[in-house]
C-alpha cells in the first residue's frame, strides 16, 4: 500500500496547507475589520463636513435675508 492520501473517486488530494496560510489568513481577516472601520469612519466624517455645510448655508440665507 502507497502512502498517498486519494480520494473515493482516485483523484489525488492536494497537499496539506502551509501553517503560514493560517496566518495569513487571519491576517486578512483583521485587515479586513480595520478597512471596515476606516470606511465607516470617512462616511461619518462626510456626513459631519455635509451637516456643517448645511448650517453655514442656512447661516448665510439667515444673514443675507436680513
């Protein structure tokens, strides 16, 4: 008997997975999250910059109005 691991159909399996895939792995996993928050954070700061626009619009209506 081969020491080779096959499966029920014959075709071969591939090799085990490098340890150094977990890593990288999970590495992506955290870059992922913290490109989340990133994204999240610039909308929060456009939304902000929008919202003061918005008042110094009114602002100015409000002193050009009299």
């Amino acid at each position: 008997m081969r020491g080779e691991v096959v499966d029920i159909d014959g075709k071969r399996r591939n090799a085990p997975v490098p340890m150094s895939d977990f890593w990288f792995a999970q590495l992506d996993v955290r870059l992922g999250r913290i490109e989340y928050v990133v994204a999240r954070l610039e909308k929060q700061i456009w939304l902000v910059v929008c919202i003061v626009m918005a008042l110094l619009a009114l602002h100015l209506v409000r002193v050009v109005a009299g």
